[in-house]
C-alpha cells in the first residue's frame, strides 16, 4: 500500500495555507461571517474559504463564460465563481432556500456582480432539465444534497463542453467515505465517486481539498 505524503492540517498549518492564498475581499469576509453568525448550525455547508479562490482560479484557467451552481446556500462560492467571470458571463444558481440566498444576492449586489448571476428558487434537477441540451456550460460546481449528486452529474456531463469542468464538494464526506458502516449521505457519496471513476466521457482526479474536492474534465 502507497503511503500518503500529505502533510497533516493542523490549525497553524491550515492558516498558513490561507495566507498564502489570494486574500477573500471584504464583500467575501463579510459574507462567510455572517453566514456563520446567522446560522451557526448550518455553517458547514458553506463552501471553505480556500475553496472561493480555487473556484476562482478554475474559472479563470478555463475562460469559463457560462457556470453552473448546483447548491448555492448563502452564495459564498457564487460570488467567488461570478468574480471571476467575464463582465458578460453567466452564473445560474440552483438552489431551493430563499432565506439562504438572500443573503447571497445582497452580497452579489454589494460586490457588483449580481448581474451575472441568475438565481433558479427550485428543485435542481427541474432546473438543469430546462436548460439547452447541447453542449454549452464551461464549469459547473456541485454541493448540494448528496443523494442527488449522481443524478445532478448525469444532468450536467451532456451540457457540459468539451475540456469544461465539474467541480464536486465533499467528496470525502468528513472521512466516512472509507468507513464499511457508513450510511445515509456517506453512502452516497461512496456510490458517487465510483460513479464518476467508471465515466469515460470524463477525466478526474480527487483532491484532499477542504472536504475533498473531486474536479473532473469532459474528454
């Protein structure tokens, strides 16, 4: 068996990697603050704040112009996606919260993107099966309910063109991907990331990012 060289994450080291980051701006701040301030219990949905730069940087790597948000919450990665994209590009974010989002949209405003972003207050699958079927998203990032993310990748690979991307969060689903008495969200992620290993219309590879990240590339 290979043994890791990954350097473990303490605290001292997690903030060193943040400041050797690009530094969240103060619309970002001001939003991952008040995310955990408003709903301490539900916080952890948020996206990590390496994971807005990241994001960012993919979008930028790419030349992406048209992104897909399958999870929004309190719009965090949303704003980092939208800023990065061209004055005319497009985000659609899928969520199904209004209470979440709308501290996402002042946020969005704040910053001066909330024209590229188009909020879809509905189920998911609803929304990606409206959308154009032919080939046309550059980037899609996808953390919402786990269950559903096999079906919301089936959705999005069609639309998806050749050398764009999808983004997938917590793939590591907070280490019990490995454990044999899993259940629940666990096992989904499990059936999703062996789901995404069998795909031939796409390349990826796994990331020990935040969560686990999973950033996979349409052939």
């Amino acid at each position: 068996m290979t043994e890791s060289k990954a350097t473990p994450i303490t605290a001292e080291m997690y903030h060193y990697v943040l400041a050797h980051n690009p530094q969240l701006d103060s619309v970002q701040r001001e939003l991952v603050e008040r995310t955990h301030q408003q709903f301490p219990d539900s916080a952890g949905m948020q996206s990590a704040p390496e994971q807005g730069p990241l994001l960012a940087f993919l979008v930028r790597l790419i030349g992406a112009r048209h992104v897909v948000e399958v999870g929004t919450f309190t719009g965090f990665s949303a704003l980092s996606m939208a800023q990065a994209l061209p004055a005319d590009g497009t985000l659609i974010a899928c969520d199904v919260s209004e209470e979440w989002t709308a501290y996402g949209r002042e946020a969005w405003a704040k910053a001066g993107v909330a024209d590229r972003i188009q909020l879809r207050i509905a189920p998911a699958l609803e929304t990606l099966r409206g959308m154009l079927t032919e080939p046309h998203i550059d980037l899609a990032y996808l953390d919402a309910d786990k269950a559903g993310y096999i079906a919301y990748w089936e959705e999005l690979v069609p639309r998806l063109r050749p050398g764009g991307l999808i983004v997938a969060d917590n793939v590591l689903f907070h280490g019990q991907v490995t454990d044999p008495a899993a259940s629940g969200s666990a096992v989904a992620i499990k059936e999703f990331n062996d789901h995404v290993v069998a795909d031939d219309r796409m390349e990826a590879v796994m990331l020990t990012v935040a969560d686990g990240v999973t950033v996979a590339r349409k052939r």
